[in-house]
C-alpha cells in the first residue's frame, strides 16, 4: 500500500525539528561523558563521548540532504530533487556500517590477543553509560516514528545511528559487568553481535536507498492496476510501468478504450483516471498516461 504524504513544507519542517533535537541531545550527552570520563580516568567513556560528537556531524549530513531534497523543480532538475535525501541515507549507512566494523574489528583484535583492559571505570562512568542507553534508546524510537510519518530515508538511517549507539553502550555496560564477575571476554563478544545487528542495519538503509536511486518498481502496482479497472471505461491495461523516486513515485501507464470514442472522451478518461490515482496514492508524484484504441 502507498504511505501517507506530507506537504514539502511539513516534511522539512519535521525533519529539521527532530534532525535539531537529536543535535542538542547528543551535545549533551557528549559534555556529560566527557566530564565524566575525564573525572574517572576512563578512556572508554572519552572514546563514546567522542563518538557522539561525531553522531553531530552525521545529522548535520540528514538537514542538508533534507533541505536539498525539499527544493522545488528548476530547470537543471525538472523532475525534483528528492534523491538528494537518498544521497544523504547512503552516506550515513556508510557511517553506521563503519561504525559497526570499528567495534568488530576491535573485539576480535582484543579476544585473538587474550589482553583484555582491567580498568576500573567506576560507578560515575558506570551511570552515565546507562543513562546513554536510556537516552539513545528513547531518540530511536522518537526518531523513527517520524521517519515512517514523513517517508524519510535519511531520518531513519539517522535512527539506526541512535540504535547502533544504544547497542554499542549495552555492549560497553555488559563488559563492564563482567570485569566486575571476573570475565572481561564479555566485552568483546558482546561487541561482536552488536556489529552483526548494526551491519544488517546499514544494509537495509544501503539496499533501500539504491533501490530509490535506480528506479526500482513500487510495491503497490497490484492496487494500481485495480484502482484502473474500476474505471468502466478502460477494456484492458497494455502497460504499467511505475519507478520510486526518492520517497515519491513516477508512473507511466497505457490503456485501451473504445476505438469510437472521441478525443474529447479519451482525454476525459485519462484525466479521470490520473486523478483519481493521484487521490488514492498520494505519493505518486506524477502519471503519463496513454489511450490506446480497441
């Protein structure tokens, strides 16, 4: 089925809102982790601070691509510019996918070694990784539900970022826990299915976004074609040929009418059943259609 559709406006107006939220949080959670850090002589918790004020910069990444793909149809580019946000979506699975092989890399590095860290990170360090649980757990779930609202590529890529952390302060929380029982290698293995989930992340943003890219077929032409047929007029459907552009959906279309029928019935036809698709599929951006005679 089609997706609900936002007005232009609306939909950089939500996305720059949350795209703004998910900025402060993370400027406050890396202030407080690297205060922490430094207070407690934890390098790992001034790593993860360091970590979220990169999350700073990927999200500035999502309000351009969402301020590039709002612009209207020009002459360079007449058929929008909504695959910029697409752009924007593949830039940050890389990220996460970086990100995600970072933390896997490193945990089969540490377990091969058998030298695992033994520092005491203390109960600070220890309250502030769970409260970036919380915190990241909750932006996933905030941001992901108006990343469905609006259709969004970037903002969900964007709340895989905030799920990946989430995971990756669960797997520095479990490490911690099991220095405190005497198994440090917890740690790393915690760190290395954390890396599968994130992996499978970035690939399904990648997968999707390409998909936007390459003008794959929507998956509602079986609706369409029944919202045509219900068109007394229309004997049969020749062609139907659809392609996802961005978060919108281009379609050309082909039908038989009565070879009697005049021009002026024809045109009406079409118009009819280009409107009425229009209404149905809102994000059906635009529709060719062509009347073939019987």
């Amino acid at each position: 089925m089609s997706k609900n559709v936002v007005s232009v406006e609306e939909f950089q107006r939500i996305a720059n809102r949350v795209s703004v939220i998910t900025i402060i949080e993370n400027l406050i959670l890396t202030i407080l982790k690297l205060l922490v850090g430094l207070y407690s002589h934890s390098t790992a918790v001034v790593s993860d601070a360091i970590h979220s004020a990169s999350d700073v910069f990927s999200t500035i990444i999502v309000m351009i691509g969402v301020k590039l793909s709002s612009k209207e149809s020009d002459k360079d580019h007449p058929y929008g510019h909504e695959r910029f946000e697409c752009i924007a979506a593949l830039i940050l699975s890389l990220i996460l996918f970086g990100t995600g092989l970072k933390i896997g890399v490193s945990a089969i590095q540490t377990i091969l070694s058998g030298i695992y860290a033994t520092t005491d990170i203390g109960f600070s360090a220890l309250i502030i990784t769970i409260i970036s649980i919380i915190t990241k757990e909750l932006m996933y779930w905030y941001t992901r539900h108006y990343a469905i609202k609006i259709d969004s590529n970037a903002l969900m890529a964007d709340a895989w970022h905030h799920r990946s952390d989430s995971l990756s302060s669960i797997g520095a929380l479990i490490g911690v826990i099991g220095c405190m029982l005497g198994y440090p290698i917890m740690d790393s293995l915690a760190s290395l299915v954390i890396f599968f989930f994130i992996a499978k992340a970035a690939y399904d943003i990648f997968k999707d976004a390409v998909d936007k890219l390459t003008d794959k077929s929507c998956d509602f032409e079986a609706e369409i074609c029944e919202c045509i047929l219900e068109n007394s007029s229309v004997i049969a459907i020749d062609l139907l040929q659809s392609r996802v552009f961005g978060n919108r959906v281009y379609l050309d279309l082909e039908i038989q009418l009565d070879g009697n029928c005049t021009l002026h019935e024809a045109h009406y036809v079409a118009q009819s059943i280009h409107d009425t698709i229009e209404l149905q599929f809102p994000n059906v951006k635009h529709i060719m259609v062509h009347t073939n005679p019987n």
